[in-house]
C-alpha cells in the first residue's frame, strides 16, 4: 500500500519537504502539460480568490511530491498562496486527526486514505463534495467528473450508514491515486522452473508457489504476503480473494451489522490463503509489511509477491532493484468461475468541514485533480495509478508503462470489477486488526472454524452500538 521508505531508497523525488514548508514560488518547470492547462483553463474565473492563503495537510508521498512540485504553477494561475506540512506516514493519521477535530478550520485541505473517511465523515470532519463539483460557477466546465474511473471516485462516496456500500452518498474526497492487488512474477523464476505461464486459479498458484521455494537459492522462497498483526495485511491480497470467492464481512440482519468472517465462503479462502502462506510464503510471515514484501520482490528473495500494482511499476525501474526488468504482471488467481476484481487502497484529498476558506480549498483540489495535472503525474513524476480514465489512454503513459510486461493488460482485465471491497463502518481499523490477529492464529496452527467463530463473535460485540438506519 503504502511507498515511503522504499520509493526514498529507488527513487530520487526529494523535493525539499520540509514541516510547515511554504510555497511561493513562480518558477515554471515549462512542461507542454502546464502550458497547454493555462491555455484550456482560459474562461474560468481563477483568480477570484486571488489573495487568499490556504492550509494544507500532506502525507509524505509521491502523490504529495507531485503536487509540490506544481504549487508554483497553481499559485500563478489562481493568486491563492499555499502553506503546507508533509508528515511522514508512521504519524500522519495522528497528527491529522488531531487536527481535524480541534475544528478550527486547519488544515483547509488535506489526505487521506478511502477508510479513514469511515470515521471522519460521521464524526462531522470532512465537507460533502457535491455542492462544489455539480456547481458550474465553482467547477471549469473540462473537470469532467465522469472522466474518473467508477469503482475509484466510488470508494470515496458514502451515505454514512453502517452496512451500505461504497458508492452510496455524498462525494466526501477527490481521488489522487489507487493501487489494486495483483500478482507479481519474476519471470527468470519461471523459466529456469519451466514454468511458462502465471497461475490463473487459487490452487495452481499455491503449486507453482511451492514449487518455486528455493529457486534463487538458501533463503529464496515462493511468494511474499504481508502477515503482521495489523489491518493492512488483511486488505491487499487476502481480501481480494476473499471477496472474489463471494465470502462477505459483514451482512445486515434486524437493523444490525453481523459479521460472516465464519460464514463457510470465509473459513474455505481463509483455508486456502493460509495453505499459501505455509507452504510457500517466508519463513518470517507474521513480520511482514508491504516493505518486506516489495523489498524481497526486488532482491529476488521471493519469486512471487501478491500485493499492490505498484510494487512491479517501482522494482522495475533500471537499477531500481536487483531484478529489475525481470518483474511481471498477472490477474489475481481465481478461487471459482467469473470475473476476478480487485480490492483497492485509495490516496485522495479531502476539505475540512470547519474550513473558512471552502471555495478557494476547492480550486487548490480541482486543479490537482484535473485531466491535465494527472496527465503530467503519471508521465513526469511518479502518480501510478493514475485514477482519470483518460490518462491511460496517453501514449506517453502507456509507452511508461509497456516496459512492464502484463501491467496494463491485467488492470484493464480487473478495473471494471475493482473497488473497495469492505462494508463502510466506523469500527473498520478496530474489526480489521482483529481479523488479521485471527489470521495469525490459524497460520500458527488454530483451527480455522473455531477461530473466526470467536472472531465473529468479538466482531458483533464490538459493532453492536452501530445501527442501520
């Protein structure tokens, strides 16, 4: 999920970034991107706010770098002058929450992940969206909200009831960027095992995975999984086959949320993925972050690696990692017959409701969520997935990413089944953590039944104050 230690190591995108930076730059890089923005911007008051100073809240990420690095052009344009903070991820979501509830209207704008709005929209936090993006006086006319893939701008849509899905709502968050889950190979893997083509089912996966352990010799194994004790190893790999096997979270019974983590769809993918991760995932599992796992994907360590797109897009950049040009793309595996999607982890920016600065706060998002900054992310700097659909028809992307054999074939494979996954509720990183935890026991030997029976039970408990409306 989350690129910051790794991408500090393979990439040199340090822009200065410092706590409480300011920006006021009028320097122009001078990309045909922002000329030709300037120029289809023309008819849209931009400079009626021109004099006003807004807040904004960053979590040290490319996405964030991306935006720095084109404050300059944003300032210019609108005559707004940005003050902004990047804090690294460890304490972001702290810093951020503290922030948010002192309701003094600091930050005006800020980052946040699809989930944290589970928690900060009921808590009165974040401004609906709607009223801005479906003002033409407030929104240029080739903002093009449709222009966002379905299943990403969804995930940050809600209606604030506990049980009902993503894509429900109000709009509480503009999209920056997204990561699926898919299956990475290395290819010099395959073909010294013979093995020509990446598993499509969930059991020819756990065959070639074991099969491959030891395949680079003492300490190499089959395939990296996350499996520390933290809801972040629960949503990449696990929950996109748990939901392609059609097993749920949560269902909604007399007006409450029950959990179906012991449901028999659970308990059998539970079973399979934990037959994975014991026969052909490392030694050191439950230690497992998406660090380890893209770092051992990159070294050659794991000849596998089922977590977020990205992890491929980054290793392979020349000299980027040890196994750089060898990394390769596949669908997830399938447990049964239909189309398989994806889970999905979303960056996105959102507006604090307390702002006193709502309408130039707006401006700032929707210039750096436009058609031409995206554009300019993906080609320029390092915004991958890029969430408009018409950034993956720009050659300049698409010849980025052909260097990636299978990178856009599987995503354009999966995108239309792909969004958030999990039933909205504000228990989420509670529930979540927990679930990983049982995880952990059945890989240590617990029988799978018994143990999400127990799960299921501490999860309704803890869920029980929740009601569906």
């Amino acid at each position: 999920m989350l690129l910051r230690k790794f991408l500090a190591i393979i990439i040199s995108l340090v822009v200065g970034i410092v706590f409480s930076a300011c920006s006021n730059s009028t320097q122009s890089s001078g990309s045909s991107v922002e000329k030709t923005e300037l120029k289809k911007l023309d008819g849209f008051d931009w400079k009626r706010f021109k004099g006003e100073e807004i807040n904004v809240m960053l979590n040290q990420h490319p996405y964030a770098e991306a935006i720095i690095k084109r404050l300059p052009e944003f300032e210019k344009l609108t005559g707004i002058k940005v003050k902004y903070s990047v804090t690294p991820e460890e304490s972001y979501f702290d810093k951020l929450t503290t922030a948010l509830n002192a309701k003094n209207g600091n930050p005006d704008v800020f980052m946040t992940g699809s989930y944290q709005l589970w928690e900060y929209a009921p808590a009165g936090y974040i401004q609906e969206l709607d009223p801005f993006v479906n003002d033409k006086n407030r929104t240029s006319s080739d903002y093009d909200i449709n222009d966002f893939f379905e299943g990403v701008l969804n995930a940050d849509k809600w209606d604030l009831v506990p049980g009902h899905k993503v894509g429900t709502g109000n709009l509480w968050a503009i999209p920056l960027g997204f990561e699926i889950n898919v299956l990475h190979y290395n290819k010099r893997a395959f073909e010294q095992a013979g093995i020509k083509n990446p598993p499509k089912t969930f059991d020819e996966l756990i065959e070639i995975a074991t099969k491959l352990n030891g395949w680079n010799g003492e300490g190499s194994y089959g395939i990296a999984i996350r499996g520390t004790r933290s809801w972040a190893t629960i949503h990449p790999g696990y929950m996109t086959s748990f939901s392609n096997h059609g097993a749920k979270d949560f269902e909604i019974e007399n007006g409450k949320l029950v959990s179906k983590l012991n449901s028999s769809k659970s308990v059998e993918i539970t079973k399979k993925f934990v037959e994975l991760i014991k026969k052909a995932g490392p030694k050191d599992w439950s230690n497992y972050t998406w660090y380890q796992v893209s770092s051992d994907l990159g070294a050659g360590k794991a000849a596998m690696a089922y977590d977020a797109d990205n992890f491929s897009f980054y290793n392979n950049k020349e000299g980027a990692s040890k196994e750089a040009g060898n990394l390769a793309v596949a669908p997830p595996p399938a447990t049964k017959d239909g189309d398989v999607g994806s889970n999905m982890w979303v960056w996105s920016i959102a507006m604090n409701k307390s702002s006193q600065k709502k309408d130039a706060a707006w401006l700032f998002m929707q210039y750096f969520t436009s058609k031409e900054h995206m554009i300019w992310g993906a080609t320029q700097a390092n915004v991958v997935d890029p969430v408009r659909k018409s950034v993956w028809e720009n050659q300049g992307f698409k010849e980025r990413i052909s260097k990636i054999e299978g990178y856009e074939e599987t995503f354009k494979s999966i995108i239309d089944n792909s969004t958030i996954k999990f039933t909205p509720q504000p228990e989420f990183f509670n529930t979540t953590t927990e679930w990983a935890a049982a995880l952990q026991d059945i890989v240590n030997g617990a029988d799978a039944q018994e143990r999400l029976n127990q799960l299921a039970n501490d999860i309704n408990k803890r869920v029980e104050r929740l009601r569906v409306k």
